[in-house]
C-alpha cells in the first residue's frame, strides 16, 4: 500500500515542512531529520522528495532561501518561512485540526 | 527582478541545486559514520535512502517556471517520437480526424449559404413575391404581373414596407464586331434603396434617374463587369450604345448583388412610353415586397386576392378561371423544393459524419491506450508521475489534434472549392457565394479535437487508478480493462456500415440513373451544332417578311461559309420542342382538346439535326420565302391524330397563332412531310405531336439559329457572329454555344451535380467505415495478442488466427449490411423522383454495394488479422 501512504503524504507534507521551518531557519537535511524524528519514521519516503517541494513552496514565495555557513562551517541552503508562509501555515493547520476533530468525533460516536 | 536573475544565470542555479542536494547526502553519510558505520557503507545507506538523485533535481527544475519551456518542448519531442514509432497509427487517426471535420464542414457551409443565407439583401427575412395559382391545375399560373396589377399592388401599403419590380430586357450593345448580348433589367424606382446594398464602385440608380427627361444611365452587376469587360475601373461614366439609346455606366454593384439574374439594371420611371417587347406585347414584371413585420403571408394574400378578381375582368386572358394570390417567402422560391429537400437530408447526414469521425478517433485512441497499458506501468513505476503521463499525453494528443485539425481545414476548403465548381447554375440563386463557414468550422474543430483530448488521456487514467501490479500483470491478456466498452464500439461500427451501405446504394441509383439519362435516344444528332439566341429589335422586325429580310441573307451567307453544312432558323432548341397550341386536324372529331407543339423553322432544321423523314418531304426554300402554310409533323402526332390513315395532304390547325401580335389569320396547315419521333420534352419526358411550320408565317416569337459545322462548332462561333453584325449590326448573338453544351447545361447538369454530392458521400462514407472496422478491429486484436500469441505456441497456425479475427469481423460487416440494406430499400422510394430509368430496388446496385462493402470490411479487418499472426509467441508469453 505503498501508493496510499504517499498520496496521504502529498497533501500534508507541504503542512509539515512550514511547521519545521516555523521555528527558524534551517536547512533540507535538518527538515528531513527533524520530521523523521517527531513522526518516529511514519512517513518512509525517498529523503530526497522533499526537495521539489522545498522548491516548490519557495517557488510560491512561501519560503525564502539564503545561502551561509552551517555550524561546522560548511556552506548550505537555509529556508525560513516568509509573511505569507506563515499565514498559509496558519490557515492549514486551523483546516487540519478541524478535520481531525471532525474525524476524532465520528469515530468516538459512530460506534 | 529575481526572476531575471534567474534566468540569466542557470549554470549559477544548477551548481547550487547540485550542492544542495549533495550537502544532504553529506550530511547522512556523515551522521552514520559518527554511529560507527564504515565511510562506504554509510555512504551507499545515504545514497539509498535519498532516493534518485537525477530525478528530485528534474522534479525541482520543474518547480522553476523559467524550465517550463524546456520542459513543453522535451514532451513534445517524446510525443513526436511515440507517434513516429507507430506511423500507421498516427496517419489513420490524423486522417478521420481531418475527414470529419472537413466533411462536415464543406457540407454544412454548402447548405447553409444555400438555403439559409442565400442573400445579401436588407432584411431578407420579410422579402416576398407574389404568385398568381391556378386552383384547378393546382400550379403556378404566373408569377409575373402587368404594370396596372404592380401599381395596385403598390398600394396596399398597411401589407407592405415597399414593393419593387423589375422588367427583363435582353440588350444589344453595339460595339462594331464586338457587338455583345447583355440581360438587362428595367427597375422600378427605389429598387436600390430597397435591397440596400451598397454598390461596389461609383454609385447605385438615384430616385433623380427615375424622372422623366434625366440623361439615360445604368449599373453594372460586379460578374459581368469582371467578365465580360475584364473589371476596367475606366469604364465609369464612359457611355454604351445600349438597344440605340446612349446610357452613362454610373456604377459597378456589390459582387453579390445580382437581383432577377441581370447583367444590368436601367431606370423606369412610371411615366415612361411603354416599349412593346415581349411576343404577345405585353410587359410582365417581376415583383418583390417587403412585407411588414406581423403581416402573415396569407393575410397579404387575401388582400391582393380582392385586387386580382377586379383585374381578371379587364385581363381576362391573364386569369385562369379559378384563382388565388400567393405571397411566398423569399427563400422559398430561391432552391427548388427537391434540391431543398435533397440539402436537408445532407445537412443530417453531415452531422452524422462528424460523429462518426470522431467515434472513429476515439476507438483509434482506445486501441492505441490499450496496447501501450504496460509502457504508461513501467513508466509509472520507474517513477514517472501521473502529473508526467498526463503531461506527456497531452503533447501526444495536441499533435494529432493539431494535424488533424489543419488537414480537417484544408479537407474543408478543398470541399467547399469543388462543390462551388460543379455546382449547376440555376439550382441555387445567383447571389449565392459559397463559401466556408467559419463557425461550422470551429464548431468541428472543437467536437474533434475534445475527441482527441478526451480518449488521448484515457491510458493515464487507467494508470492513475492505482493498479500498478494490475497492469503489469494484465496487460496482453484479453480480459482485462473495460470491456463493457466492447459492445458500444460493435455498435458503432454496425452503425458505420449500414451507413455507409446506404450511400453507396443510392449513390450507385444515382449513376446507374445518369448513365441511363445519357443512353435516352434522342432522336436527332447534337454533335457539331452550333447555336445561339438571334433577339431582333422589335421595332424593326414586326412581321415574317421583315424576318425573312434578315434570316434569308444570313442562311445564305452562313451555308457557303467553309466549314458550314447547313444553318437554320429555329423558334427553340432541342430536345426543347417549341411553342404549345391546341391543334385540329380536318374531318377529325373529338370532344376533348387536342395538343401539340409547333416550331417555326427554316427549310434546313431537320437537315441540321438529322432527323430522318419517313414520308413526303420537308418544306422548300420557296415555300419558306413564300410563308406557304405548309407543315411537317412527327410520328407522335401522325400516330396519335391521324390514327394510322396516312396524313400526306391533309389539313392541320395551329390555333396559338391565330392569337399572336403577327396573326396568322387561317392557321391551317397542310402536311406535307412526317419525319421520326424525336426528343422534345427534355430526356425524361414522353414525346410530345410536334409540326414543324415555315418560320415566315409570323413575325412573333423568339428567333434563333442552329448551324451544322463540319468541324469543331464552337471555334466558329466568332464567324457567324461577325456574319450576323455584317447582315445587321443591330442584331448580336444571345447565349452562343453547342448544342451539345447546352444538352448539357439544361438536361445533365442537375442529375451530375446529385451524382457528384452522393459520390462524395458515399466515399467519404465508404472511408470512414473501412477506418471504423479498422480501428475496432486493430483494438480488439491489440487486446488478444497474448491469447494469439499462446494459441501460435500451442500450434495454431497463422491461418487459424487469421480466420479467427475474420470471422470476428465477418460478423459485425455482415450485421450492418443487412440493417444497411434494408433502410436502403426502405429509404430509396424518398428518392424515386431524382431517378430516372432504373428501379429504386436495382438488384445490380444491391449486389454491387454488398459486395464492395464486404471486401474493403474484410481488408481492413486483415491488416490487424495480419499483425495478430506476426506476434512472436515468445514475445506473447513472455508478457506474463
């Protein structure tokens, strides 16, 4: 069912890159760990998908991106959420949380 | 200006998308070397785990909108590809695109300039003409009416916006040798103003040309100014010798104005001296009306009604005994009721064409989808998206709708080009300009190219769904997918060749019929005719010695010209058998009247058509030069009034003459002469009595020559016209050409132009069912190559699987040509009025049809049967 997970992810994968880039600016690999380590590896897909949606998001000015140095003084690519992004993230956990409420509710009711 | 930057500086961009990704790998080989994994190992995890490297960069460069292009072209390149690899594919489908749409088209653009908008007249919608019918014969009394009827008519202004007549007019304009024909019309002041278009050049009649005592002008139709004096701008205000009067050419009219079929229009105004033309000296005129808005036509009707009772006592001759007015709408009159009829039934099957054009298509993308099910699961499966083969798809179909789409344009044009050319004259209206519809077009198109979009993207669909494994699994077997599709596509292919069985059928009437037409005997020989319209100033040319004046010098001219074997003077042109009369014959009685049809003609007449006499003689020179009331007759009338007892020396009356403007005061007639039956109702009609009477006997009725050429008649044309302007330069030719062009202008022109249009159908029908059996067939064998594939392996020969496909389509072919021949037989009694001398259930046509219908089904259905055989069992299996 391999077809089904990433479908599911599609959708809410750009969701949960603006939350890990909410916290501050951080680069590809550190968004990879950091969503692998909170979902305690549920979402297993090719580490490398997540790059055309990083482009993508800051192709839609969501995300801006700047080039520095990391700790070990190496250079790379840092993404913080812009203005809009924010806003976008908002509104899509606002949708998210009452989907799940709305879900939560039938299945404690339909019983 | 990021964007700008951005596309300036790609290499820029595609270093950093490399680091990025690269950074990452680094990153993870890094943090599982510090879990003390060795740097080889920790690298091949990482490379694993981040997945294709090349692909991600693909899929971020396609985030990038500035790739966009790169990324359209590369689709449009593999699309291209996809359709070279499989040409047979890509022309077939290209093909039935562009039939429909082009048919459908050039049918409908046809039909609609026809019928629908045949004028370019203001508010041609309300424009009427008036029609006075006989209720006993159930007919057309006339349609033309005298000026006192027009001026009353005129007045019934609560009926009608306005009302216009025109005045036909043959006119001579003397230009030496050049002396040219030309068909005038006289019109009624305001006609101009009335149908409101602007003329082309210079400027249309003034209400100031009506009056009396304003210098003579006229207009020029556009055609006759293009043809006959090569579209000379000069020409304007420059003055012609019109009938002897001097008139200044004021303009050029519209290209499509062309009201009562005139080369020119002059003024009349009411007030102008009558001028005596017509042969029983009375002027008829045609008459148009706008009616007003919210006035039927059977409201004007009964108005006029009261004004025609009150006329018919002072024209009693005008009137048959029970009559009534008829107001009829323009378009009505504009294409005879059968021809209409005929258009109608064509503009049905058009829309039938396209459908099946592009029903065609579809089955066409089906089969192609179906065959390429395992490609699109590979493709998916080494990572392709959806959002690709869509991608990819859609480039496939642009292309094939795009050509289907220009060659569909060109297919229309082409269509609308040749039907315009073989169109006769005088089935549609001469203001008619066909030419392509455009929104007909577009309509096509668009119906056409959804087609393609629509069953182009079908394959990605089915990928879409999910079914990877499926498909992979399935593809080659001959269960999988939508087989409830089988039966609508069997059912379209039925439908397809009964189609197409019904055209052919009547098409094949319509030629058998047309062949029989031109083996009608006629009786009389029209090779090497020449012939013309002789119109003689009236006033000058009043009685037969004022005739012979002009015809006996002429004859005698013409008949010692090298190249001439006979020329005479004739009243009509065959197979067209002259003037009808009521006719007596001496010491017979009978209740009922009695017909006939009477010519009145030169000595040489049935010399020039080679009639061959049968008893006595025809007349002499003397008898014509002396008007001896002396007759020929045909076997029809020696048969059918003389009944059997010989007529030599009897005595016959031609009672029509003793009413004409130059009576003859005892019309009888002395036969001396009965010569074979020969043609003289047109080809169809049975023959009629017919006498042949000297042509000096009466100075009324039209007058024309026939001239017997040893040579090709048409090259002498220019020397019996220069013959005719050097015995009066006041006479020129009217409508010079062949016998034989005539024969066919009037007689075949009609039924070839049927001929060609049903042709056309019938081979545009014939293709598209060949490609519709074709392409259903291709689609199901596509779908049983592995079946095929595993029968070969188990020992079936090629000619098993052959049969097996054949068989297959056999029985679809044979279905549709029995429903196609039973609505044939049924359909083929609508037709029964356009044939001619063969049976509406012609066994031979019926015979021929199925069996050319069978083996062009049966070659369509062997070229997949063919490709079935040609599949590698092993190929087959290994499909598993």
């Amino acid at each position: 069912m391999a077809q089904e997970k990433s479908e599911f992810l599609k959708g809410t994968l750009d969701m949960l890159i603006l939350k890990v880039v909410a916290a501050g600016p951080i680069h590809g690999y550190a968004i990879s760990q950091r969503i692998q380590q909170v979902s305690k590896d549920f979402f297993q897909v090719p580490q490398g998908s997540l790059y055309p949606a990083l482009h993508r998001l800051e192709e839609r000015d969501w995300l801006e991106a700047e080039w520095r140095d990391t700790a070990t003084g190496r250079e790379a690519k840092f993404y913080k959420l812009t203005r809009k992004g924010r806003t976008q993230l908002e509104s899509e956990v606002l949708h998210w949380e009452k989907l799940t409420d709305a879900v939560a509710l039938i299945l404690r009711t339909a019983e | 200006m990021r964007w700008l930057r951005r596309f300036t500086q790609r290499a820029l961009l595609e270093k950093r998308l490399e680091s990025e990704l690269q950074f990452h790998i680094e990153q993870s080989t890094e943090s599982y070397i510090a879990q003390g994994i060795p740097p080889a190992e920790a690298r091949r995890r990482a490379v694993l785990e981040f997945g294709g490297v090349e692909r991600f960069k693909e899929e971020c460069r396609e985030t990038h909108w500035e790739n966009q292009w790169d990324i359209v072209v590369r689709d449009f390149r593999f699309a291209l590809g996809c359709l070279r690899k499989d040409r047979r594919f890509a022309f077939v489908a290209i093909f039935a695109l562009a039939l429909g749409i082009g048919a459908s088209t050039a049918i409908f653009s046809v039909v609609d300039n026809a019928l629908f908008e045949p004028f370019a007249y203001k508010d041609s919608r309300h424009l009427v003409t008036l029609h006075l019918r006989d209720l006993d014969q159930a007919n057309d009394w006339r349609g033309l009416f005298l000026y006192d009827e027009f001026q009353e008519f005129q007045k019934q202004n609560d009926l009608f916006d306005s009302m216009v007549a025109n005045l036909p007019e043959d006119v001579v304009y003397s230009a030496g040798e050049n002396s040219l024909l030309l068909f005038g019309n006289y019109v009624t002041p305001g006609t101009f103003e009335f149908y409101g278009v602007a003329p082309y050049l210079g400027r249309s009649l003034a209400p100031a040309d009506y009056e009396a005592g304003a210098p003579p002008v006229f207009v020029m139709r556009y055609k006759a100014w293009i043809n006959k004096f090569g579209a000379d701008p000069s020409l304007l205000g420059k003055t012609f010798r019109l009938n002897g009067v001097s008139r200044t050419l004021v303009g050029i009219e519209a290209p499509r104005f062309a009201w009562g079929g005139a080369e020119l229009w002059m003024p009349r105004g009411p007030k102008e001296p009558k001028i005596i033309r017509s042969f029983d000296g009375r002027q008829y005129w045609g008459v148009v009306a706008r009616i007003r808005p919210g006035v039927s036509t059977q409201q004007a009707a009964a108005s006029l009604n009261i004004i025609a009772q009150r006329f018919s006592k002072i024209y009693p001759k005008d009137y048959p005994a029970h009559f009534s007015m008829e107001v009829a709408s323009f378009a009505h009159i504009v294409v005879p009721p059968r021809f209409r009829r005929a258009l109608y039934v064509f503009s049905a099957a058009v829309g039938l064409l396209l459908l099946i054009g592009c029903a065609n298509v579809a089955n066409l993308l089906l089969a192609r989808a179906t065959t390429r099910e395992r490609e699109f699961a590979v493709r998916s499966a080494l990572g392709a998206s959806r959002f690709h083969l869509i991608r990819q798809l859609l480039a496939e179909s642009f292309l094939l709708a795009f050509a289907g789409g220009i060659l569909g344009i060109f297919f229309a044009w082409a269509g609308v080009k040749t039907i315009a050319a073989v169109l006769p004259d005088f089935t549609i209206a001469s203001e008619t300009v066909i030419e392509m519809n455009g929104a007909v077009l577009v309509f096509a198109l668009v119906v056409g190219i959804c087609t393609v979009f629509l069953f182009g993207l079908a394959p990605s669909l089915k990928a879409s769904r999910g079914n990877l494994e499926e498909s992979l699994r399935d593809t080659g077997k001959g269960l999988s997918g939508v087989q409830g599709g089988a039966g609508a596509r069997n059912i379209v292919v039925v439908a397809e060749v009964a189609l197409c069985v019904t055209l052919l059928f009547t098409a094949s009437l319509f030629v058998r019929s047309f062949v029989a037409l031109q083996r009608v005997p006629l009786g009389l020989h029209t090779d090497h005719v020449l012939t013309a319209r002789l119109p003689l100033p009236p006033e000058r040319y009043k009685t037969g010695a004022q005739l012979n004046a002009f015809f006996r010098p002429l004859l005698t001219r013409l008949k010692s010209m090298p190249g001439i074997a006979y020329a005479a003077e004739s009243s009509t042109l065959p197979p067209y058998g002259g003037i009808r009369s009521e006719v007596q014959v001496s010491g017979q009685s009978h209740t009922e009247k009695w017909y006939g049809l009477f010519q009145l003609c030169s000595e040489d007449y049935i010399p020039v058509l080679r009639i061959p006499v049968l008893e006595g003689r025809t007349f002499t020179e003397t008898e014509v030069n002396d008007a001896r009331q002396v007759a020929v007759i045909n076997q029809t009338f020696q048969r059918r009034y003389f009944d059997k007892k010989p007529s030599i020396g009897e005595k016959i009356r031609l009672n029509e003459l003793k009413d004409f403007p130059d009576a003859v005061k005892d019309p009888w007639f002395e036969v001396i002469g009965v010569v074979a039956d020969a043609r003289n109702r047109g080809l169809q009609e049975p023959i009629d009595p017919e006498v042949w009477v000297p042509y000096t006997v009466t100075g009324s009725a039209m007058r024309g020559i026939l001239v017997r050429t040893t040579n090709d008649p048409a090259a002498m044309a220019k020397t019996v016209a220069r013959e005719i302007w050097a015995t009066d330069p006041s006479v020129a030719m009217a409508e010079p050409g062949t016998l034989d062009h005539f024969l066919d202008l009037f007689t075949f022109a009609q039924p070839r132009f049927a001929l060609w249009i049903v042709g056309m159908f019938a081979c545009m029908g014939l293709l598209l069912a060949t490609i519709g059996v074709y392409s259903v067939m291709a689609y199901n064998t596509a779908r049983r190559t592995h079946e095929f594939g595993l029968r070969v392996a188990l020992g079936a020969a090629a000619r098993d699987v052959v049969k097996m496909v054949l068989g297959q389509g056999l029985r679809l072919l044979t279905l549709g040509l029995v429903i196609g021949l039973v609505s044939s037989l049924a359909l083929s009694r609508l037709i029964t009025s356009e044939l001619w001398g063969v049976s509406p259930h012609d066994p031979l046509a019926l015979v021929g049809v199925a069996a050319l219908l069978l083996l062009i089904g049966l070659l369509a259905c062997w070229v997949p049967a063919r490709r079935a055989t040609r599949v590698d069992p092993m190929t087959a299996l290994r499909y598993e």
